[in-house]
C-alpha cells in the first residue's frame, strides 16, 4: 500500500504525468483546450512553458510562466504563500462572441445568477493568501467579426499582500481599438495602483484603485487627462462603493453605491458636471458655450439584472456666434430633460422621456416627449412621442438674408407633430395642427412692394434609410389685399438612385404685387408640375404656366408642356422617337406690361405683349428645337422715368434655340425696336454652342437709326450706328474676338468708331491671370466735333470750339496695355462762358494723351488686382489769341489695387506765359499779370521711395505799380514724401531785389492728405526786402474794381505798393495752408528807406492766427523788438483781419532816421531816443492792415541836440548875423547870439507822445524838448501821405519858454513875458507854428517872429535879412569905422 | 536828309548791334524710358543762343539714339526734337536750370507706338580754360 502510495506519488511528480493529468483534467469541459510544452509542479512551485491555454471566447499563450511557493508556510501557518510569480509575454485573445457560449442560447429572462456578495468577497478566504512579489506583462486582443478590434499591452508588477498588511500593484495600460481614430498616439492610456488591505484574518477589508486616464482624441473632440480613483469598502450587511472621474476640472462624474449583498441590490446615485471649459479641449474652438449637470438614481438587482433608473438633467447653451457668425441673434437656451428606464426581465423600457429648450429671452420653445413607453429595441407602430417648436422667431434667419439686402420682421413659425416609427426603421413626422409662419414682412427688401405674408401648411414628413419625403397638401399664403396663393407640393428624394421627385399644382391671385392695393388685379397666376429628376436624366411629366385675368378668356401667358419629356441634360436632347414632335407651347397674347411699374418705383411703363408664340419641338433624332413661329411682339410700350418719357413705341423678337447633337444654337433673331419718332433698332443675337467640345460662339450685329435724339435737331442731328461683333472660346478660358466693330455716323459721315482690324484674344491665362493679346491696335476714332453740341447739357456754362479728328490705338500683350493717339487731341477756336461771363476765348488746346498699363488680375477663386500705370500727357500746349500760353509734359505713374489707387511718381514740366492768358477775361480779373512767364517742374517719387523736386522760376511780371518789372523769382524744394502722405522738403526761395538779392531758406512739411503745409524749422535769410516781397505779392494781386490811374511817382523814389481798392473775401488765411512755426535768423530786413538788421524771433502760424514774438533786432542804431499777431476772422467779412502790435526801440537814434531820408540834412532833434509803440488795426489785406493802423506811441530819450535852423533866405546874411563880424545894431548883434543858440541848443529830456489815426494822420500830442536854457512845448499833427514819414507835411504849435542868456536876448527883443513860471522860465508872449516835412521842418515862423522884434515891423525874415543885406552892401562901399578890435582877415 | 540818315542809323542798330554770345552746355545723366522700363546714360551737347537751342545727344546702351537736335529755350523751358541716326524722331521737353535738365520725352518709331520717358541731365562744370604761358 505504501509502496503503491510512493509510486503513485512518484508517478505524481513526474512532469509528464502531471501535464497529462492536467489537460485531462481542462479539456473534459467543452470549448476548453491546454497544450503546453513542459509543465512541472513540486512542493516548492510551478513552472509552464509553451502554455497554449484555450476556453470559449478566450485564447492565452504564453512564455514560461513561474509561479514559486513557499510550502512550510502551508505547514507552519496554514497559508499559502505565493513568493512570486512571473509571467512574461502573456497574450491573451477575447473574441467577447464566443464567451459563454451556454449563456448566449439561454433565455434571460429566467436566468437568475447566484447572489453576489461583493468584490471584497471574491478574496479567498479558506486558504489564507499572501503574495511576495509579482510580475507580469503581455498583451491583450479582442476579436470581433474575424478581425482585431482592441489592441492592447499591460504590465503588473508589485505585491506585498498579506494578513494586516496592504498590497500594491502597479499597472500600466495602453489600448489601442480600430474603433480609434487611426494615430500612433491615439490610444487609451491608464496607470496606477490597486491597492488590497487584508485583516488579520485574510479578509479583505479594502481595495482601491488610483491612477490616471488619458483618453485618446475622438476626432474634434480632446478630453483633457483624467484622474480616477474607486474605493471598495465593507458596509453593514454588504459593502459600499465610490468612485470618481475627474478630467481636469471641466467634468466630474461621481458614483456613490452600497451592496445589499443579500438582496444581491446595487442602489446609488450618479452626478456629473461638466461646463464650457470642457469645450476649451476641442480641436473646434468655435462651439457655443454649454454647461450641464444632471445625477441619476439607479436600482440593479445583480441576480436578475433589472434595472430601475432615473435621469434629470440641465443644459445651458449661449454663444452660438461663436458656431457661425449669422448666429449671433440666436437666442441663449436653457434645456431639461427628465427621463425614466426600467429593465425587467432582460427586457429595456423608456417610460418617460422628456426633453425641452427654451429660449432664454425669446418665446422660442422646442420639445420631445415620449407620449408611450418605449422599448428601443421593439418600437410600436404607432404613434409614441410629440414634437413640438413654437415662436421660433422667424428673423434670426436675416443675417443670412442681409447679403441680398433682404430684412424681415418679426414673425415666428410653430408647428407640431407626432412621431410614429414606420416599417423599416422609419420615422412619420404627422402634423398635430397646421404649422404657422407669420406674419412675414419685408422691413428692408430691393423690392417696393412686398406685402405681410402669413403662411400655413402642413408638412407630413417620412424618413427612412430609403427615402425621405415632404408632403404638404394644404399650403396657403395669405396676404391683405386678397392676396393667396395655394395649392399644394410634394417632394420626394430616394436614397438608393437619388431621384428627386417634385409635384405641386399652385394657383394665385395677387392684388399687392401686381397692381397696389385698392387696384384690380391685371391677372391670377397658376402653376403645376411634375418633375423628376435622376442623374443627368430629367422628366418633366407635367410644366404648365398661365396668367390670366379671369377663366374666361384667353390666357396672357399660357406654358404648357403637351406631352411627358425625358430629357437628356448632358446633351440637351430627348429620347429618339423617330418622329416629329411638339412639346411645349409659350403663347403670349395681349399681356399688359403695366403692372412691371409696381417693382420699378418711378417707373412708369406700359404697352401690352399683344403677341408671340414659341413651341418646343423634337426631330426624329431626339434634336430639340426652340422656334418662335408668331414672334413676340410689344405694342405700346412707354418708358418712363421721374415722369419723363425715355421711350415710346413698339418692338418684337423671336427668340430661336436649337439643340442636339451635342450642338446648340440661341437666337434672339429679328430683333425691332422702334420709337414713334423714329428711333429704330434692329439686330440679332446668336449664340452657338458645341456642348461635346465646349466650344461657343457668339454674333452680335445691330444697326441703330436715331433720326430724333434729344437736341439732336440743333446738334449732330440723325444718327445712324452700326454694331458688328462675333467672338467663340478659343479655350475653355481663353475668348477670340473675330470681329468688333462700332461706327456712329451722322449724316455728315462718321463721328465715331471703334475697330479691331484683326482677331484679339481676351481671358484667363493658365495662371489664372486675365490676360489681352491683340494682333494689331484696337481703333477708337473720333471724327470733328464742335463742342457746341454739348450745350444742352453743360447747362449755364456754353462751350464753344472744335475738337479736331482724333485717332487712337489699343495694344495689348498679355497684362500690358498700351494706349497711343495717332496725332494729339486738338481743340480749334475754344471758347468758354458761365453764366455770362467769359471764362476763355480765341483759345487752342492740343496735347498727345497717352497710357502704359500693366494690369494683373486674377478674377477667381478670389478677386485679386494689382496694377501700375503710367498716364502721359505730353506736347500739350495752349495758345489763346495766337500766342503760345502754356506748355505742359507731364508723366504720372499709379499703382493701384482693388482697394487703393496711389499716385507712384511724377514728372511735370510748364511753362506759362501770362501776356496771351491775361487776354482772358475771368483770369485777369483773378489778378493774372499781363506780361511774365512761370516755369515749374516737379520731379520724382509720391510714395517716399524717391526724391521729389520741385523747382520753379517767375521772371518778367510787370510791377503792379507801373515801375517795370517785379525781381526774377525762383523757388525751388527738395524733399521725401511720407507713407503718410507728408511732403518733408528743403524749401529756398530767392527773388532778385537790386541791390541785393531777398533769399529765405527753410524746411516744410506738406501733408497733402490735409493740404497744410507745416513747418518746424528755422528761417534763414541773409537779406529780405520787403518792398520787394509786396512786389510779388501786389503782382498777383486781382485789379481794383475802380480803377484809378496811379499818380506819377518821381523815378528817384522807390517802387510803392499801389493802394487798392479790391477788397477779396478770402476763404483762407493769407499764409494759406502754411502751419507751425519758424524760427526767424534774417541778417537783414528792409523795407526802404527803413532797415531792421539782425532779426530774431519766432512766427507762429496756426489756424486762425498769426504770432511774430521775441522780436529783436537792430533800427537806426537801437535795439529794436516787439510782438505783433495777427488775427484771421473769416466770419466778419468786412474785416477779416484784426491785428494788434508792440514795438519798441531802444537808444535810438532820431539823426539817422533824418539822414536815411535826407542824407545831407542835419536832425531838428539829434538825440538817442528809446521808443514804445502799440499798433492795432483791421483790415482785409495786408496793405490795407498797415495803412489803417492805429497806433500809439511814446518817445523818451536825451541828452541830445536841437535845431531850430535858419532859413536858407540868404546865405551870406545869414553868415552875417550868425558871425556878428559886422558891427551891426545891438537887435541885430542879438538876434546873432540867439541864431547861435537855436543853430545848436543842447537839450537834456525830449518827450513826444502821438497816436496815429487809421487814415494815417499823425497826430503829436505833446513835444516837449528842455534845455538849459529853453523850454520848447508843442502839439499839432503830422498829416497822412503815401511818401516815407519824414516827408509827411508837419503842422505844429510851438511855446518857447527861455531862461538865462537866451531869455535876456529874447527879454531884449520884447518877445518874452516878463513873470517866469515855477521852473524859472519866461514864456514867449506869442506861439509859433511850424511846418515842412517832418524830417525838413519849415522854421521860418519862428525866424518871422525874431524878425519882427528885431526890426519892429511888420516884415518877415526874409525882409530882415534883405535889409540886412543892404546894410552890409553900404558898410561894404563906405569906409571902415576904427573899431576896437581889428577886423576880420 | 539828316532825317534820312537818323531813319537809317535807327534801322541798321539791331544789325550793327554786337551779336549776343551763345553759351555751350554738357549735360549727362539718366534717361528711362518708362514704355519699356530700360534705363541708359544719355550725353547732351547743347548750345543755346537766344531763344534757339541746338543739341547734339549720344546715349548709351541699353538705349539708342544720337544725333542732332534744335529747338528753343525760353525763361528755362527747353524743347529740342530731331530725328536720329536711328532712324526715329525724338522730342524733348524740360526745364534746365543752373543745375540740371529735367524733362519727358517721346520717340516716334516708324509703324510702332509712341514710347515715353523722362530725363535727368546734370549739367557737367566748364572746362578750365588752357593755360597761356
């Protein structure tokens, strides 16, 4: 026995006996198979290799496979330690098919399992388990269908399980499934730990499982990682359960649930959430923002699987611009959906489903509910859910509408239906109640007349996978004003051979579109058909068309389709029949045009299509045949526009089209119209086409006789024009132009024609490119024509002249265009008036235009241009009155796109003369001068790439005051034009005053966007005269309108600006369009005989001011400065100007303004004075600005001299008295000592204080001159005069006070009161008047007065001295007296 | 007869007048024509006398032509046109200053459309005059 026991256990331990054993033992179910190629078992462990491990619906192979034991551990402790397991390169097949191959033929419903108690109760516990370590990995597949679904590899290494001890095993996970979208990335990945916490009875107490979840994309859709984690614990009576999925922070989703393991129940509750930012995970960013939560609550009975589950749930959906732009008016929506799912039985049931959106602002509202349970998987054929949509509103479809410039109202469409499947998985969409749409009005519509529409219709509605169809028998469209249109339409389209089947019949009658409201209706309006279409193969088995007033009479339109026609749209032909026959028939008679005016507002047409008749045929061949046996015919017909009449009278055409044979032709053949004036147009289009090919072509040939167009009687009188034009496609993008030609001829010959001598070629190159290549130039002639005929259009202005014949030639290659006239655009005899007044006269105008283009458009897909063009004008010249008054070349360069056209570059060269332009009336009343020349060239680039120069000189302009000619001009300025269109450029100007040349230099901005001309910069001059400068500018200035002969000026004088009497209302300010700033560096300013030297100072020039400030500068030997703005005032038009001034001069010196003017003329007052002035005055021009100046000013200064000089009576008495040589009366030795004094008296203080009025009257308030010994006290007035102030006449009132030696010889010559005043001066008893010049003061008032005392008389000063002269004639004849003192040698 | 003999000095002083002196200008610089977009050297010999002005142009290759052209000169406006060796007509229009000659042209060649262009002549220094020993 024992023996047999030791050799049966010996046996036992033989490997091949165990494996024997072993695949006895797995092969005896059915479905399971094992192979291996050694497998051996000891007390120590297993080991396997080549295992070949098959089962219904599972597969394994694997490398060898160790699994060590530690067996005094079953001895010791009763438990069974696994010390480690391996196995490596495991693959394991599940085809999920053949899984439980008994389980599948079972009846569910009956099956119950055993009960379930738990996951934690699937741990052994008989015999106790502890694992040290495992390793394992492999591969895993699932089958379905004969091929790999799921694809996957997985690792497990860990272990550490034991009695109160918690095991971890790591695992790694990555799937991959042909359900994926294919990448080498798109897998489903996971990692992370299960974790098994034993008690000290190797009970399971815990099991987790934590780790990670990367989901692969799903198309647009990529979820961001997740994190999972599932707690399994023991629970009273069971064990309860949780679990989390959390991806990112966009969706939870949480599962709480408990056991009750005795009732086998698993109950609990499920919630997700999920929010928009989950959307920021799509590959799509442009999805509306949702947000939704809902939970459900579930009931599973685990022994017979039902199931009880409740669904709620809520949506919140906005944003929908961001799906597509037009949806922006889309309302927000708010969503619930309720639903209630049982199993029972194995059997899965909907009891209750419920899903609405409402709009969040809008009435809108959409809802699906289940009206009966459903079973998914057998639904009834009945009717079991209800669709509803109300007050979806109609206007959130205008966006889309807003291209066609197209706006509806406010409207909305409701409607319901039930939901019945239908055999074949189909679905029948019934109508609860007509649907609603309405009312539908036009707010913003091309067309005027639109009436408020409301619809109703019923669509019955069936799909299924073979056909998907819409019924509507009830459709009605209402208007006011009886409009309605009904009927009925059906359309129909089958999946399997996509044939699309359309029927309806409509009939309508509409007052508001085709006569207004109130009005009859011209006709009612019917239609049917019956049109299927499938491929390329179209049948129409009923098309008809009429239009008529009443069912009475005869139709004005009548289409009708005579017999079913299948046709052929590849080839335009139908079936062979081998027979005539006819079709369709288009009949007109008398259809009234009127009601065209209805869409045309102030249109206004009429007549009547009193005819035409046109009959679709077919040959035997199946050829089709358009043919117009009676043409159509318009009679009466009147157009007119704004209550003017365009036209009146009649017209027919016959239209003709011919098909088959892949070849067709179009003829709109016999074509008249014809006014009742006569006007008559006849033609004929053809069009040819060869389908096969795709070959075309057209012919255009018309002959129009216009024997009565407006004016035409007092201008071209009739006109006859002939066009002839053919052209085919060359290729499919390439068109041939055979033939072009237009001519207008009156009957004096031609006036005008265009030609193409030879074939051009017009299209798009293979590039896309539209693309002209001619043969030899297109022609455009233009014969003589006298401007007058533009008369009755040019309105108050009457041209007369003579354009001469012109002749222009079109080339073009490719992109490049070139347009050249044969000879220049001349006019003859040009004469212009405007409304009355004569603008150019005796006037001749010729230049050669010119145009190179290179034009690069692509039309399509998208619209691209881009072109530069060089526009010339050259050997343009005009001469008026026989003379050459200007020549102009002038080149400009473009570039332009479809949004922009820029100037690129220019070169301009001209010369004007003004002696033949100011023979024209309106120029010289704008102040052209009658004799000069002007020449000016601008070159160089306009976008800021190049350099432009601008260079100019004026030479020979008479001066406005008679005196010769202004100084030679130039200017010239060099500068860069901005992207921004500023014009930043070195400006100097030079004008050739005598002696010395006026020159400025500065630099200046343009902006030729705002047209201002802006400077920052200083102003340099080395010399400026400033008469010189009002030469130019009076040059140019317009004529007085009173002319007054300028009074003759001594030669000797300098040239003064004449006065003048033109007082222009300026629309800017006189710096123009000049702005900013200048700093002022002028060596020199003159404006003689009066000089300023060293100027500084800044002018500012702004928009309505002008601002001289921080003047200094050196005048007459002081320093001189000041301030002065100038205020522009367009709104006060009799004085545009206001501007207010300070002045001052210090130390200066009043002899050098004397001697300025009169070089050899001692001052009257020699004394370094400081003066203060301030100036205000208003005015329209700057002329008129200084001469009605007020002024008011101050003058302090001394120590200084004073003269009262002698007249020039004689000069040898006057020597006489001055020497006192000549032993004379004691008067007369006096009045020599007091010559001596007045002949140089030395003042202390001068004081003068004046004002000047604004007609240049000066008047002297107070001249107070002391001295030591006299006292001198005036006032007077300094009268206005067009000369330099020291020649303005001087009417002055003298009070002569003396003292000391002074008023001893005035005492002794009884001129003097006796009583002196509180200074100590003895006034003279009598004033004296003064007058002359203000620099050559007149003193012989004063000498008459000394004469007087002198001689006691009544004589004068001259009397005196001729007395005087007679005294010394006798001393000189008789003999000397012995006096004391020798005489004089 | 002393009127007669006034009449005659009065008539015959233009004629006996010294002749105003012609002055000779060189001028080179760029010339384009824009038809073509070709760009050369062009060297203008001009001389102007008065209201006339004679010139004499070379221009370098790309572009062609040279040969002997007149026209006027007024206050700085300078027209000149001649035919060339070339075979074509020339017409110059521009403004010479102390500087330079900016100007267009055109060439007309026989049984082609008119080209176009643009000129910029600067005006080359006076030669020194020859030293005399």
């Amino acid at each position: 026995m024992v023996v047999s026991g030791a050799v049966f256990v010996g046996l036992l331990a033989i490997p091949a006996v165990q494996g024997w054993l072993l695949k006895r033992a797995l092969t005896g179910r059915p479905g399971w198979r094992v192979n291996f190629d050694h497998f051996g078992a000891g007390p120590s462990g297993v080991d396997v290799s080549g295992l070949d491990f098959a089962m219904p619906g599972v597969e394994a192979k694997s490398a060898p496979i160790v699994i060590e034991l530690t067996p005094w551990r079953l001895v010791s402790r009763r438990e069974i330690r696994i010390e480690r397991i391996e196995m490596s390169k495991l693959r394991v097949l599940l085809t999920p098919a053949h899984l439980s191959p008994d389980d599948a033929t079972a009846p569910k419903a009956a099956k119950a399992s055993k009960p379930f108690g738990g996951v934690l109760a699937q741990v052994p516990t008989t015999w106790p388990l502890s694992l040290g370590t495992a390793q394992l990995d492999g591969e895993i597949v699932v089958n379905d269908g004969g091929r790999s679904v799921v694809a996957g590899t997985f690792n497990v290494h860990g272990g550490g399980v034991s009695a109160e001890q918690t095991g971890a095993l790591a695992f790694e996970l990555a799937v991959n499934s042909a359900l994926l979208p294919p990448g080498p990335a798109n897998q489903l990945r996971s990692n992370g730990t299960v974790s098994l916490s034993l008690d000290a009875e190797h009970r399971a107490t815990r099991l987790t499982l934590d780790g990670d979840l990367t989901l692969p994309d799903y198309g647009s859709l990529v979820l961001p990682p997740g994190k999972f984690s599932v707690t399994v614990e023991p629970a009273a009576g069971g064990e309860k359960y949780h679990a989390e999925l959390h991806l990112g922070t966009a969706a939870v989703l949480v599962l709480d649930g408990q056991l009750d393991a005795a009732n086998s129940r698993l109950t609990g509750h499920a919630t997700i959430r999920a929010d928009q930012s989950l959307a920021a995970g799509l590959k799509v960013k442009n999805l509306p923002a949702v947000a939704l939560d809902g939970g459900a609550d579930f009931s599973l009975d685990l022994r017979t699987g039902d199931l009880d589950v409740n669904l709620a749930g809520n949506l919140d959906a906005h944003d929908w611009a961001a799906l597509l732009p037009q949806l922006a008016v889309v309302d927000a929506f708010k969503g619930r959906l309720t639903a209630a799912l049982t199993r029972r039985a194995g059997t899965l049931s909907v009891n209750r489903f419920e899903a609405t959106l409402q709009g969040a602002t809008s009435p809108a509202i959409f809802k699906f509910e289940l009206t009966d349970p459903l079973d998914p998987l057998h639904p009834p054929q009945r009717p079991l859910a209800r669709l509803t949509l109300e007050h979806w509103p109609l206007h959130w479809v205008n966006p889309w509408l807003a291209p066609a410039r197209v706006q509806l109202g406010p409207a909305e469409f409701s409607g319901q239906w039930t939901l019945a499947p239908t055999p074949a998985l189909g679905l029948r969409l019934t109508p609860v109640y007509p649907c609603t749409l309405g009312p539908v009005a036009l707010v913003k519509s091309p067309v005027p007349v639109t009436p408020i529409v409301n619809f109703t219709f019923s669509p019955v509605a069936e799909l299924s996978a073979q056909q998907l169809s819409v019924t509507i028998e009830d459709f009605i469209a209402t208007a006011s004003h009886e409009d309605k249109v009904d009927g009925r339409v059906a359309v129909a389209f089958t999946l399997a051979n996509h044939t699309l089947h359309a029927t309806g019949a409509l009939h309508g009658t509409l007052p508001s579109l085709l006569a207004g409201a109130g009005k009859n209706v011209p006709f009612t309006l019917n239609t049917l058909w019956d049109i299927t279409q499938s491929g390329r193969q179209l049948r129409i088995d009923k098309l008809g068309f009429s239009a008529r007033r009443d069912a009475k009479v005869t139709p004005y339109v009548s289409l009708r389709f005579l017999q079913p026609l299948s046709l052929d749209l590849d080839h335009l032909k139908t079936a062979v029949t081998g027979k005539n026959a006819e079709w369709l028939r288009l009949r007109f008679q008398h259809l009234p045009l009127a009601w065209v005016s209805r869409w045309f507002p102030a249109w206004t047409i009429g007549g009547d299509v009193i005819e035409g008749e046109t009959v679709l045929h077919s040959a035997p061949d199946g050829r089709l045949t358009l043919d117009s046996a009676v043409p159509w015919r318009v009679a009466d017909l009147s157009i007119a526009v704004g209550g003017r009449t365009f036209f009146e009278g009649g017209g027919q055409m016959a239209p003709m089209l011919d098909f088959g044979a892949g070849h067709g032709t179009f003829r709109l053949a016999g074509m008249t119209v014809e006014s009742r004036t006569g006007e008559r147009v006849t033609g004929s289009i053809a069009f040819d086409a060869i389908l096969a090919d795709r070959q075309g072509s057209t012919a255009v040939a018309f002959d129009v006789d216009l024997p009565a167009l407006p004016h035409s009687a007092e201008t071209f009188g009739p006109i006859h024009a002939v066009v002839r034009a053919r052209l085919h496609n060359q290729t499919s993008r390439l068109v041939a132009v055979d033939e072009l030609a237009l001519k207008i001829n009156n009957r004096g010959g031609e006036l005008f024609s265009l030609e193409a001598t030879q074939p051009f070629l017009f299209g798009l190159s293979n590039n896309g490119v539209f693309t002209t290549a001619t043969l030899s130039p297109l022609r455009l002639k233009v014969e003589a024509l006298p401007l007058a005929w533009l008369r009755p259009w040019t309105g108050k202005l009457v041209l007369d002249g003579t354009l001469q014949p012109c002749d222009l030639l079109l080339t073009a290659q490719f992109t490049k265009y070139q347009l050249r006239a044969q000879k220049p655009v001349h006019v003859r005899d040009f004469a212009a008036v405007f409304d009355g007044r004569e603008m150019a006269r005796d006037t001749e105008f010729s230049f050669y235009p010119g145009l190179d283009l290179d034009f690069n458009c692509v039309p399509l897909p998208k619209f691209i241009l881009a072109y530069s063009a060089t526009a010339y004008l050259t050997d343009g010249a005009i001469d008026v009155g026989g003379r050459r008054a200007v020549d102009l070349d002038l080149a400009l360069n473009l570039l332009g796109n479809t949004g922009r056209l820029l100037p690129n570059s220019l070169e301009l060269s001209s010369r004007v003369d003004f002696g033949p332009l100011s023979a024209e009336a309106a120029l010289a009343a704008r102040g052209i001068p009658r004799a000069g020349t002007l020449v000016t060239r601008i070159n160089g680039g306009l976008l800021g790439h190049d350099p432009l120069e601008v260079w100019g000189r004026l030479e020979g302009v008479p001066a406005a005051n008679g005196q010769g000619t202004i100084p030679t001009f130039e200017f010239s300025a060099h500068g860069q034009l901005s992207p921004e269109q500023t014009l930043t450029a070195d400006v100097a100007l030079g004008l050739a005053t005598s002696p010395q040349p006026t020159d400025a230099r500065f630099e200046a901005a343009f902006n030729l966007n705002q047209s201002n001309l802006v400077i920052a910069s200083g102003f340099h001059s080395s010399f400026i005269d400033v008469n010189g400068l009002l030469a130019l500018v009076t040059a140019f200035l317009p004529p007085a309108k009173s002319a007054s002969t300028p009074p003759p000026v001594a030669a000797s004088s300098p040239p003064k600006p004449s006065r003048l009497k033109y007082t222009p209302k300026p629309d800017q300010p006189l710096w123009g369009p000049l702005r900013g700033r200048f700093e002022l560096d002028i060596a020199t300013l003159q404006y003689a005989p009066y000089r300023i030297d060293g100027v500084r100072g800044r002018l500012d020039l702004r928009d309505r001011e002008l601002v001289l400030s921080d003047l200094s500068g050196a005048m007459f030997a002081g320093r001189w400065g000041g301030r002065l703005q100038l205020d522009y005032r367009p709104e006060n038009p009799a004085s545009t100007y206001e501007v207010a001034g300070e002045f001052g001069i210090e130390q200066f010196d009043s002899a050098r303004v004397v001697q300025t003017v009169f070089r050899n003329e001692l001052a009257s007052v020699e004394a370094h004075l400081n003066i203060k002035a301030t100036a205000h005055s208003r005015g329209n021009l700057p002329l008129d600005l200084i001469n009605r100046a007020e002024v008011t000013f101050t003058a302090e200064g001394g120590p200084g001299v004073v003269r009262l000089q002698v007249p020039k009576q004689d000069a040898i008495a006057t020597a006489v008295v001055f020497g006192g040589s000549i032993l004379l009366s004691p008067e007369l030795r006096a009045l020599g000592r007091l010559l001596k004094k007045f002949a140089e008296m030395p003042v202390d203080t001068v004081h003068v204080a004046g004002q000047r009025t604004t007609n240049g009257e000066v008047t002297l308030q107070e001249l107070r001159i002391q001295s030591p010994q006299a006292r001198l006290l005036a006032h007077g007035r300094i009268a206005a005069s067009d000369e330099p102030l020291m020649q303005h006449p001087l009417e002055m009132s003298f009070d002569l006070a003396a003292k000391d030696d002074t008023a001893v010889i005035l005492s002794g010559m009884s001129l003097l009161r006796w009583k002196p005043d509180d200074t100590g001066y003895r006034p003279m008893k009598e004033p004296f008047a003064i007058g002359g010049k203000v620099g050559q003061p007149d003193t012989r008032p004063l000498y008459d007065l000394l004469a007087k005392a002198v001689g006691g008389s009544k004589g004068t000063w001259g009397m005196l001295m001729r007395k005087l002269q007679d005294e010394v004639n006798k001393k000189k004849n008789a003999p000397p007296k012995k006096t004391v003192a020798p005489p004089s040698p | 007869m002393k009127r007669l003999l006034l009449f005659f000095i009065i008539a015959c002083a233009p004629l006996l007048a010294a002749p105003a002196p012609s002055r000779t200008l060189t001028l080179v610089g760029s010339a384009t024509n824009t038809t073509t977009e070709g760009k050369g050297v062009m060297h203008l010999t001009l001389v102007l006398n008065g209201t006339q002005a004679k010139a004499e142009l070379k221009t370098d290759a790309p572009l062609s032509g040279s040969g002997q052209l007149k026209g006027r000169f007024i206050g700085g406006w300078c027209e000149l046109e001649g035919k060339l060796a070339e075979g074509f007509t020339i017409k110059i229009r521009g403004l010479l200053n102390r500087r330079d000659l900016r100007g267009t042209y055109f060439v007309a060649i026989p049984g082609a459309a008119l080209q176009y262009g643009k000129l910029s002549l600067a005006v080359q220094p006076a030669p020194a005059p020859p030293k005399t020993s």
